[in-house]
C-alpha cells in the first residue's frame, strides 16, 4: 500500500527514536525489499537493532545472521520472542538475551541460536482494530469467488512434514486450529462490516481432523461465504456424508490439493503421506461433491527429471479424463536446505547430495544478497532448479502452455466465454496428439489474451 517504503522509512527515524526495528522477511522476491528496508534502517540510524522474523530467517537462519543489518533473527512463530527480545533490549524485566527461546543473535561476530519455542497460538483473542485502517475496503478484490473478496487465516501451521514445504520448517508439525466462536466472530465482521462476500483462506492445510473441523464447519455453513483453501486428498477422502454436507452449505468452490507426483516412491521420500490412488479419488470426489479440485504437481525432481517429469503429464492427463474440471499447477520440485527442515527430517534429506546439471555438488546461499540472485529467486519459488536442462526447462514450459490453453482457468475473470472458447480450440489438436513442443501460436494468443497463471497471481 505504500509505494514509496523506503522515504517512509527514513522520514520515520528522523523524526522520532525507536528502540528496534522489525522486518517480516519471506523467501523469493520479497527479501530484496527486506535488504533495501533495513539498509535504509541502518543507514538512517546506525545503532537501532533491526530484528528479522518470518519464513527466510526460520528457514535460512545462518543466511540471515550473516548480514550486517541484521542484528537478531526470530525463529518460528514470534509473538513471544519478539516481546522478551523488546524487554531485554530496552532493559526491562525481561530474561537476558542467551535465554530467549526461538531467537539467533550475535556474540561478537558469531552466531548464536538459541533452543527453539514451543509453538503456539498467540492471536487476540478481540477483534482487530481494522477500523484503524485508512481505507480496509481497499483489500477486497474481485475473484472467480465473488466480487469482494477477503483473505483470512483461520488456522496456523500443518501437522505433516514435507521435506520441500517451508511451513514444515516454520511450524514442525504442529496445527492449531481457531475456536469456533472466534472465527464466527471474524467472519461475521468480515461480511458485515467490511462487506465481504467471499473468503480465500491461507490457511496451511485447512481440513485437519474430521472431528476437530466439525464445530469450524458449522460456522462456515451458517455464514455461506464461498470459499478457497489448501487442502489434503486424504483429509478430504475421510470426511464422511454429513461433513460433505457441511462443505456443500458452506460453498466450497476450490480446494487447492498437493498431489505433487505421481510417483509413490517419490511421495514417500519427500514424507507426503499419501499416495497416487488417491489423487485419482480426490479428483473424482470433488467432481460429484460440486468441488473444484486445484492439484498441484512438482516435477523434474533430482532423481531422473525428465523421466518423472514426463510420467507426470500422463498422469495430468488421466486426471483430466476423471475429472475435466481439475485445475493443474504445475511448479519445479525444489527441496529445502537440510538445516531449515526439522531434526527429525534432516538426517534423510543430508543424506541426499543435490548436484546440478554439470554435476556440481549444490552449495545454497548463505547470505540474504545470494538468495536475491534471480537462480535461486527460481528456486524458491519453486520455478526452476540446477540440476535442469534447457531441453527439460523447455519442455516443462511448452506443456503448461498446451495445458492451459487446452483447460484455461475458471481463476481468470477478465477472460471473456470468446476468448476462452478461442483457446481451448487452437490448443485441442496439440492436446490430443501430445504435439507440445514449440507452441508459438498459444504463447502468442495468451499474451495477446493477458491469461492469468495462478502460479504467480493466486486468486
């Protein structure tokens, strides 16, 4: 909302004295406005302590510490390290800095990290004061959903462990969901006060345990707010009739689903916890419960690339025979660095030498600067990898081009029923004869079209 950052920044420190400043730093693109951001923070006031928290420092913490402008970098969720980090800096009644759980610091050019913190959940227990806001409105937008719609995070974290997620990371397997009464209390601010007439929620995997969800359910069928989440194939296979029932009232329209491969063996190396069989069924089910099911694919992973990749679009297209109406993403399988996966994951993942495509061992950054170069900027998005040829890179682009072409998103609203119709024509005879290699006349007719990727704009 700000577009000048950086003059507000400064302009802020010159007229005031402020004890710390804390950045929220993500992976990819963002950390590039993290280093402006506290760069500008430095430069303006040498000596305030600039505090990193958020996924890069959880993730990449050595990364993070081994930058000059960062002074402290909070680990996992930090509501409570940041108010025992504040207290010890402005030399109040908190604990001393080497006893602050969840938090890395520097003694003397070293980085220390302290044990982690439990996690757990510390959002207000009373509605936000969005009021204070100059224009809340200003963050409704219009979906396939409906023609405002809000985001929202009702539940923190995921209770399983992939090896190539960064939630795994930030949250080691713990999930907590919101009380019901809070989330009626949210939603009902959201539609009523705001305006809302539909919810995309962030959060990590939305349907945990069918009795833990049930009382959640109830509030979003009570509240029917048509709806986007995250999802598991085999949450979603384990529900019985009446939390179907539940779903269908609360108007569920899109399950984002990580199938990932289709590959079992694969699927039990990066710790999915499901298997093949059940993307097929997820899809089918979602098909007769009126449910858009958004499957996500991670392909050419370091173990034969090309051949998982290829097995991968046979696999696309079969779920397309169950179920024409599935949505496919399609993104490059990128694993974490062992040292950002939990204890009990990293033994597995060190085990696995990463090479690239001259057979390199891989060596990640270990600087915020290195993961701004636009290789690894790919790599964290999950976007491209090293160990890929330009053939495979190619190749990879060519078919998401045909596919989408063939099957274009319900996601994109600007695209008109001529348009659409358009491209699912010129791109059939591709389609049905596998033909995906160089498809000049789809790369023109989308740019001609602007066609939305979900990949990059979301809904």
């Amino acid at each position: 909302m700000d577009d000048d950052y950086i003059l507000t920044i400064t302009n802020a420190l010159g007229e005031h004295r402020y004890d710390a400043v804390g950045v929220t730093v993500m992976g990819g693109p963002q950390v590039r406005s993290a280093i402006a951001a506290s760069m500008a923070v430095r430069a303006s006031s040498p000596r305030t302590p600039i505090i990193w928290g958020g996924y890069f420092p959880t993730l990449y913490t050595d990364a993070a510490t081994n930058a000059s402008y960062v002074d402290y970098a909070i680990r996992g969720t930090g509501e409570d390290t940041f108010a025992a980090l504040l207290a010890a800096i402005t030399g109040g009644a908190g604990a001393g800095i080497e006893s602050i759980a969840g938090l890395s610091w520097k003694r003397e050019g070293v980085t220390v990290h302290n044990p982690d913190r439990p996690i757990v959940d510390r959002r207000s227990a009373v509605l936000m004061p969005y009021d204070l806001l100059p224009d809340s409105k200003a963050y409704l937008v219009k979906t396939f959903l409906g023609k405002r719609t809000a985001a929202h995070q009702a539940a923190l974290g995921c209770r399983f462990r992939c090896t190539f997620c960064g939630v795994a990371g930030m949250f080691r397997g713990v999930t907590v969901l919101p009380p019901a009464e809070r989330l009626e209390r949210d939603l009902t601010w959201l539609k009523e006060s705001l305006g809302a007439d539909s919810i995309q929620y962030f959060d990590h995997n939305f349907f945990d345990r069918e009795e833990d969800m049930l009382p959640i359910l109830r509030v979003m069928a009570k509240m029917q707010l048509p709806w986007w989440c995250y999802a598991r194939a085999d949450a979603l296979l384990n529900m019985s009739p009446q939390s179907w029932a539940l779903v269908r009232k609360s108007q569920l329209r899109m399950a984002y689903i990580g199938a990932e491969s289709a590959s079992d063996s694969l699927l039990k190396n990066i710790r999915k916890g499901t298997h093949v069989g059940q993307t097929l069924e997820v899809a089918d089910l979602c098909r007769h419960q009126g449910v858009i099911p958004e499957l996500s694919f991670m392909v050419a992973p370091p173990h034969d690339p090309e051949g998982e990749t290829e097995r991968t679009f046979e696999f696309i297209r079969q779920i397309k025979r169950v179920n024409p109406h599935s949505e496919i993403i399609i993104y490059v399988y990128t694993p974490l660095p062992p040292e950002s996966l939990p204890l009990n994951s990293r033994a597995r993942a060190s085990a696995t030498i990463l090479r690239d495509a001259e057979g390199n061992v891989l060596q990640f950054p270990r600087s915020p600067e290195e993961w701004t170069e636009e290789r690894w900027v790919k790599y964290s998005c999950h976007a491209d990898a090293p160990w890929m040829t330009d053939r495979l890179r190619r190749r990879i682009r060519d078919f998401v081009t045909v596919l989408g072409c063939r099957f274009p998103t319900v996601q994109d609203v600007r695209m008109s029923s001529w348009t659409r119709s358009g491209l699912q024509a010129l791109a059939a005879w591709r389609y049905r004869f596998r033909r995906y290699d160089s498809p000049w006349e789809l790369d023109l007719s989308k740019t001609l079209a602007r066609m939305a990727d979900p990949r990059v704009t979301g809904i």
